[in-house]
C-alpha cells in the first residue's frame, strides 16, 4: 500500500517476532483526574526504571513498582507485569513478577 510520507505506520509482527510499543494519549484538554493518573503512570514507569540495573532480580523491579503502587493507593488499578520479555509469543518470559525465576538483569541485546 502507498502512503504518504508523514502517515503512521502501524507496529506489530514481522517475521515470526514480535514488537511493543504503546503511547497514552488524551484527546483534547485532559481533567484534572486525567491529569493526576498521568502523572501517577510517569511516576510508577521511573520507578521501574530506576530499578533497572544490571545484576538486580527483575523481581526486586517489580517489587519496587508495587511498592509504589501501594502507597499510591492504586494496588486496584494493577492489570499487567510489570515488565515481560516480547518475542514469538509476544508477551513471554522472562515476567518480571515472577519471584520463583530470581532471573538477574544483564546488559546487552538478546536474540
């Protein structure tokens, strides 16, 4: 298909791998709850990323994420990992919840 340049482009499978990439987006002025819960979401993400360190337990980021979670008062709202590997089954392991796996965080690019 021909599109012109400036249009999105649409991200997902290609040659049996996986990709993710999801945005929030408010149309228009946001409330002031919109407001509040965004700020909360950028929050609780760089919590996660300042967990994320090489040799940590993907378990302790996920811990420090509900952690702040509970705080918040937002353990209702929780509906996902905190963080998953992505690949042939999409969302697959390693799952950062997943304490039993202890895996540890190394640099680098895995194939």
């Amino acid at each position: 298909m021909n599109r012109p340049k400036g249009n999105p482009r649409p991200l997902g499978r290609g040659g049996g791998q996986s990709a993710e990439l999801e945005r929030t987006m408010i149309v228009g002025r946001p409330s002031s709850e919109q407001e509040k819960f965004f700020k909360l979401m950028l929050e609780a993400r760089e919590t996660a990323f300042k967990n994320i360190k090489a040799g940590i337990k993907t378990s302790d980021v996920d811990k420090a994420v509900r952690k702040f979670f509970k705080e918040k008062d937002l353990m209702k709202y929780w509906r996902h990992h905190t963080g998953h590997g992505i690949g042939l089954d999409y969302h697959e392991a390693p799952f950062f919840d997943n304490v039993k796996a202890g895996l540890a965080l190394q640099g680098g690019v895995y194939l």
